[in-house]
C-alpha cells in the first residue's frame, strides 16, 4: 500500500466515507445541531455548535466536532457531552432511518483554536 492511501490508525479517513458517508456526516451534523437547539436544556451545551461529523470507514463511529463561543469552557462542554451521548444517539436513531447509528466521540473543532487566539 502506498503511503498516499495509507489509512489512519483510527478508522477515520476524509476520502474513505465516499459520497454516502459525506451525506450521512451532513445529516448528522445538522440534526445534532437541531437537537442542541430544541431539545437539550444543559447550559454548558448553550451556544455550541457541531461544525463536522467525521464518520468511520465502516460507520461505526463517528467523531463529532464542535466549536463553542469564546466565553464558555470547552471542558465543561465535553463533559456535558459525555453525559448526553445516550440522549444524542438515540434522537438519532429516531430521526434518520438507518439500520446502525454511530458511536459519537466529541472533540473541539481545531479550527476554532486560531479563532481564539486571534
């Protein structure tokens, strides 16, 4: 295998999704984005947004990423998630008809980093 097609060490690949997993991470993107805003009630989750789904090449995770606004801890954002995780995943399962939903891993969207330090 060439070093162009190695895949990485975590299943996560930007070129291996294909146009269905690029469809799929949109549509997760914008439902958890719609779930944040009508459904969830946990103050350290008010103003984050989810800019990217990364999804796994065979689908069984999914990495979301998410950016929160400036005055808010991104830690405290992560524990939130965790502790939403079984909440998100099953809005998910309910509202897109798939046969497996992911497993959801959160992580701060690196670009918001130059954001903050600008």
């Amino acid at each position: 295998m060439a070093n162009s097609q190695r895949r990485p060490r975590d299943g996560f690949s930007r070129d291996a999704t294909g146009f269905r997993g690029r469809r799929l991470e949109e549509l997760f993107r914008e439902e958890l984005n719609s779930i944040l805003d009508f459904e969830i009630n946990d103050p350290r989750l008010e103003g984050i947004r989810i800019t990217a789904i990364e999804l796994s090449r065979d689908g069984a995770r999914a990495r979301v990423l998410f950016r929160a606004a400036p005055e808010l801890a991104p830690l405290d954002a992560m524990h939130a998630f965790e502790r939403a995780t079984g909440f998100l995943r099953r809005r998910l399962c309910d509202a897109l008809p798939l046969k497996r939903t992911p497993e959801l891993r959160f992580a701060l969207d690196p670009s918001a980093f130059a954001e903050y330090e600008a």
